[in-house]
C-alpha cells in the first residue's frame, strides 16, 4: 500500500484461510506482484444551499477492497483452490499482510481468473478480489 519509508513491496503478502472458520492464514506462494484498491463510495448531499459545490456526508458511504495478484505458483494446492473458488464464487477470507504494519482482513469473491501457460514455461494467473463485508485494518 505504502511505498514510503522502510516499507518494501517484498514485506506485502497476501494469505488465505486455511479453512472456513480456522482462523489460520497460510500465504499464497508464488506471489510476483499485487495491486491494492480501497474505494470509497461517497454520499452526495449536494443540495440548493451548496453554493453549486459537491458536498458529501463525513464519515459515511460504501467501502470496499479490489485486489489484483499475478502468482507462479510454488505448489498446485494453491491453483487448485483458488481456481475452485473461482467457479464456485466462494467468499474466503483473505488476508493482507503488511510487514511490520500488521494485516488487514476482509472476505471476498474472485471476480477474475485469468490463465497464462506459456510453452514449455510454468502456467500463471493474474486473479482479482472484491471485497465483502466488513474490512478490518491494522
């Protein structure tokens, strides 16, 4: 998320629930790279007294996490999962794990599952998550 400081992309994992309800997170091996996305979807109460500005209410509106990851991986478990999920639409809880920041929870569906097998070259995916649910920060 960060790049400033000693934080490194290196230190930023993403893990996966071991199983339903476990509470134990085992990480993705094979991780090459991962982009985060918070979106905040504001309230709009612009109204006549607004002086033709945009006004939105403070503190309130829909958040939510999109999280695209490009894996090799380490071991087919993984792919096995993952691709599982993808064509079952399961919620997992996932977790981010921010170097010495702490991790940052949420559930959430793959949206995408995209494959790459080259010739005579390991198969990789690029897979994106959208959040559901509560988002627990570090």
């Amino acid at each position: 998320m960060a790049t400033a400081g000693a934080l490194n992309g290196t230190d930023v994992y993403v893990a996966i629930e071991d199983s339903p309800a476990a509470g134990t997170y085992t990480i993705i091996g094979g991780q090459n790279q991962h982009s985060i996305t918070l979106n905040n979807n504001s309230i709009d109460i612009t109204n006549k007294s607004s002086a033709s500005f945009r006004e939105i209410m403070d503190t309130e509106g829909i958040q939510s996490i999109d999280l695209t990851m490009d894996i090799t991986y380490n071991t087919d478990a993984k792919y096995v999962l993952l691709r599982g999920y993808a064509g079952t639409k399961t919620i997992a809880l996932y977790r981010i794990i921010i170097g010495a920041l702490g991790n940052l929870d949420f559930a959430a569906a793959i949206s995408s599952f995209g494959e790459t097998s080259p010739d005579g070259d390991k198969l990789s995916n690029s897979i994106t998550l959208q959040s559901s649910g509560t988002i627990t920060w570090p």
